[in-house]
C-alpha cells in the first residue's frame, strides 16, 4: 500500500476523465425511513451538495445512483446538471448500487470512477481534487485517507471495473476487492481537509445544521 500527500494542484498528464459515482439510494433505515438523498442541508437536500462536491473537486461528470423513494427524490431534487441510473435493488445495500453505477459508465469513456457517498457532507471538493491527482498522477486504485486509516472517496481505473463489481455485494460495496489489492492501493491523507462522519442514525443530524461543515468547495 503507497501512501502520499498528492497536493490537488499536480499538473495533469494526458489521461481519460475521471467520472463522478455518487451512491445516493439508501433508504435511510436507522433514520426512521428517511432517504438520505433529501436529508436538508442548508436548504438543499444533501444529494444535491454531494454531486455538486464532485463536480467542484474536478470529475468530469456525475452519475448520481438513486433507488428509495426514487420518484419522490426526482421531484424535490434538481439534479439536472448530472446523469441518473436507478438501481430497483436498492435494499440489498450499497454493494448493488455501485454495480449499477459501473454498470452505466462502462460505455462513458471514463478513464476512472471515483465512487463517494451521499451521506458523508464533511467530505468535500479538496479531498476529491486530491484523489483525483493521484490518478492523475499514474495510479490507478486510490483512497482518502484519515489518519492513515482508508476512507471515501474511492477511485477505481477503469481496468478494474468488471472485478469490483463481481465483488461488490450486500452493504460491503468494494470492501473486499480493496482489501485483495492492498498492495496496489494508493491512500491519500485528507483528514486536514475532510472529515469522513456518516449521517447514520437520529444523533447524526446534528451534523447537517452546523455551520462548521464544510461547502461543496472548502476543506475542514
């Protein structure tokens, strides 16, 4: 496993675009049934920040995975700016979705998918930025970092597709592949500019109203 500091200004070599992969379906279980995607966040629901956070950290463009209360979300939502899959399987966990998600890139021309979650606000842009230079750079398999300790966003090469999605099953998502490549694995340390909570249960809220979390285009 390579650990490094990429800084998000490293010049870009001449690589195929990055393309955004935000895992937006969950239902919101612990929360009383509250899908994740329209949990307000400063007067927006939260889907609508987290792709934007993709857009601003430099991907080239977004699919955004949606799957509880789809119909709902479309209507309260304006995600016109990004591409939309559906993933019907959405209660069979995350690890469907990002099968959906990789499912509906294959023919986009991505040269890589940088998969993040809905329901982490306090990961913002300059920890995009940054995985994205380690791709851009020459790896091919990056994670953000915290302290060391593996995190989201996630950046899969596009050589990898077909492999993490044969792998990505229940709510693991690509756990296990991650782990069979270790040795491939480039982490990239944002804990100065992100903090990777989960918006899980009820006590979590709390996070969405504070005035400290980042925006779509600040660190910590």
């Amino acid at each position: 496993m390579t650990h490094t500091a990429v800084p998000a200004s490293t010049p870009s070599p001449a690589h195929r675009p990055v393309a955004g992969l935000l895992l937006a379906a969950g239902g919101g279980r612990r929360l009383g049934g509250r899908p994740k995607a329209l949990l307000d966040f400063r007067g927006r629901p939260l889907v609508e920040h987290a792709a934007r956070v993709l857009r601003e950290g430099g991907c080239d463009r977004v699919l955004v995975v949606l799957g509880a209360a789809v119909e709902t979300v479309r209507e309260r939502t304006d995600l016109s700016a990004y591409a939309t899959a559906e993933n019907p399987d959405w209660a069979h966990g995350m690890g469907s979705s990002l099968r959906v998600g990789l499912a509906a890139l294959a023919d986009s021309g991505a040269g890589a998918a940088l998969v993040s979650l809905v329901d982490q606000p306090g990961i913002g842009a300059a920890a995009v930025a940054r995985v994205i230079a380690a791709y851009e750079g020459g790896a091919d398999l990056v994670a953000a970092a915290y302290d060391g300790k593996r995190g989201h966003p996630v950046l899969f090469g596009a050589g990898r597709w077909a492999a993490v999605a044969a792998g990505a099953t229940g709510d693991r998502g690509a756990r296990a592949y991650l782990k069979e490549h270790e040795d491939a694995l480039t982490l990239v340390e944002c804990a100065d500019v992100a903090e990777p909570y989960d918006i899980d249960t009820p006590r979590d809220l709390f996070r969405l109203a504070s005035p400290g979390a980042p925006r779509a285009g600040e660190g910590r």
